[in-house]
C-alpha cells in the first residue's frame, strides 16, 4: 500500500477512523499519479511505499515505516493528530509497540533493532540488539521483558529488553529464513514461529526449546515460505497464510498431557493467495485477498464436541460485523497492493554441491600432470656394449 493513499482504516474502537497522511495536497492527488504514469521508469513513482505498520495494543498510537527510511506515529485518540517523523537508518522490516506504550521497536535490512520513544518524539532511535543477517520479524513478550527476533539465519534469538545484549536464549531448529512470530494468546510463554521451510514451530522462548513442529501440507514438494500467522483469542485456534498459495490452514494449538500439539483442523480455499489474515475480538475470522469482487472474507466458526467446522458469512451477515461495509466497499484502496512482488523469494539460501565437481576437476589435474610427466620424460640413452 502507499503512504499517499486516502486514508488508512482501523477497527479497535467503535468507530472507524480515517486516516489522510497529507490532506494539504489532496486536491493534488490526482496531477500526481498522471506523473507518476508518465515516468513509470522513475524511482520516486515507488516513493511512500509503506514496509511496516502497527497498533499500540489499545489503539492508541499507530505507526508507520516507509521506503524513504522514515518512521511516522500518530495519535489516534485525538483525531489522527501527528506526534512525530523520525529517520531510520536502514530500511524497515517489522515494527512492534510496548505494552506499556512508551517505545516502538524497529528491525531493519541489516540485522539491526532500534528502539523509539513514544513519550519523547524528538529522541532519535537507540541501538539495542543486532544481528549478522536480515531481522524479518520482531515482537515482545507480553511483560516488556523480552524482545524477541527472527533473522535470515534460521535463528530465533530472545534478548532481555531494553538492554537487548544481554540474550537470555535462542530458539534452534528451522531449516530456513524465520518469517513470522506470534505470542499464542492465553499462553504469555509459548512461541509460534512460522519460516521459508514451511513449518509452524511452538517453542517455549524462555527455556529455548521445540515443543512440536506441524508441516504445511500441499500437494506440491517445494518450499512454502509462511507470510501470516493470526491467533484466536478465545480458543487455540491459529490462521496460517503461505505466499503463493489460495488457502487458509486453520491449526489447533493445544496442550494435553503436559504436552503441546498441532492438529490441522481444516483448509479454507481463496480465490487468490491471502494478503492477510485476522481474529477479531468477536473471534470472526477475517481474509483480506487480491480480487475485486470480494477481497474481503469473513468467517465464524463452530465447535461441536471437538469437531470445528469454519461457515462463510453471507453478506446480510457480514454487514453486522463492524467496519465489513466500508472496507469491502472500498477496492480502490487496496488495490494498490497488488502490483507489489514477492517480498519472500529472494530469501532462500541458495546451495551448491561441489563436490563432485571438485573431484572431477581434480582427476583432470592429476591425468594432465601425467601425461605431462610422460611428455616431459628423457629419451632413454643407449650405451655401446663392447661384444
């Protein structure tokens, strides 16, 4: 999505909000996308282009990282009024609020985390952790205690926080770039982790260690790379979105026995792959997909003696769920996100078996030394022998 669009929706109060980042210039708006069209080989025509946003957890402040390495938090409470523009350094990855609502934690391209205060906007971000390749995602446990990354590296590291250098441990055992993180709701200690390996890991991030590990199943064998994961809040139900693929895996996280299992509960096909996906605090699962005629879907479901069964609300049905109308009426808006590529392709780790080549290589030097040797080799000298 752009920064320039019309406005930006949010649903955690009774009332939606509209959010127009630069009112000043919106009888402009349309002289400026006839230049962008007419310089489509400009790079400004991506300027604005927002890499992560996020709500404070009771909606408070919302904030946003663009492309032109700025980070912009806005007060939501008292009409969308602007707190502060700040500079990151590099380009951002993931951002995530405090519960408490005093910081924002930033993680960028080069493996760096920041912290910003909300209760100083003219402070400029502070180094707390870093690491050796990219940080794709980053959250906080529900104390404020831990700060919890992902990077490239198949590594899940938990840093105390704020002094992000003390690690506390790491969570090992991805084959591939961890992609997604998730608190499970109800569970303060329990990790999901979603990864390019396409698997969902529950970890308990105190102690460092793999609970369970649930593979995605399709019926296609290469990689699946994880690109949301959303929690029920009034039951261990878990959304799953992979890139690439029109479904929607339905997990249920639960422990029994002392001990954490992943069923998949069933798989709710799209008419193109998922953006996102969401529980609201009525547990209606929302899919946000690329296509005009419904880019929204809504879902209930229902528990029968363990069995749960996901029912498509209808449209008389869906018009009750708050902001269902202005959101599903509204393409025009988020249509913008469609022109936007894979963000996960270019994560995979490329691997060479060279061994073979080596060895071939190296029976070619040793036959050529050989022969050169042969070659190389003095005539035999003959010696007269008297008879």
């Amino acid at each position: 999505m752009k920064c320039d669009s019309n406005y930006i929706y949010r649903n955690c109060k009774p009332q939606l909000h509209l959010l127009s980042p630069d009112p000043e210039n919106k009888n402009d708006e349309s002289e400026k996308k006839k230049k962008q069209k007419e310089s489509l080989t400009d790079d400004s025509t991506d300027s604005g282009r927002i890499l992560a946003s996020g709500f404070s957890e009771n909606g408070e402040y919302f904030a946003i990282c663009d492309n032109q390495k700025q980070l912009t938090v806005w007060n939501t409470s008292t009409e969308w009024t602007k707190l502060s523009s700040r500079p990151v350094v590099k380009r951002c990855t993931a951002l995530a609020f405090s519960h408490n609502e005093d910081n924002i934690i930033v993680s960028d391209k080069a493996g760096d985390v920041y912290k910003f205060s909300i209760l100083d906007p003219d402070k400029p971000g502070e180094l707390i952790l870093g690491h050796l390749s990219m940080v794709l995602d980053v959250i906080l446990s529900e104390d404020d205690r831990f700060v919890v990354t992902a990077d490239r590296d198949e590594k899940i590291r938990v840093s105390h926080f704020p002094n992000g250098y003390n690690i506390h441990s790491y969570c090992l055992g991805h084959t591939d770039f961890v992609s997604r993180l998730k608190i499970l709701s109800g569970n303060s200690y329990i990790l999901l982790s979603g990864a390019g390996d396409g698997t969902i890991r529950v970890w308990n991030y105190l102690e460092g260690t793999l609970l369970n590990t649930h593979h995605l199943s399709t019926s296609e064998t290469k990689k699946i790379p994880v690109s949301c994961i959303a929690c029920s809040k009034k039951s261990g139900l878990v959304a799953v979105v992979a890139e690439g693929y029109p479904m929607v895996w339905i997990l249920q996280v639960m422990q029994r026995a002392k001990k954490w299992t992943i069923n998949e509960m069933c798989k709710l096909e799209t008419n193109n792959p998922p953006w996102n996906v969401y529980f609201n605090d009525d547990d209606i699962l929302w899919i946000f997909q690329p296509c005009s005629r419904q880019h929204v879907l809504l879902y209930n479901y229902v528990n029968n003696d363990g069995t749960i069964t996901f029912n498509a609300l209808n449209e008389e049905e869906s018009c009750k769920v708050f902001a269902y109308q202005q959101i599903s009426s509204d393409w025009e808006f988020f249509k913008e996100y469609v022109q936007i590529g894979s963000f996960y392709s270019h994560l995979h780790k490329k691997t060479y078996d060279n061994v073979q080549d080596y060895l071939s290589k190296k029976q070619e030097r040793l036959k050529a030394k050989s022969d050169k040797s042969e070659i190389d080799k003095p005539p035999t000298k003959k010696c007269k022998v008297d008879e």
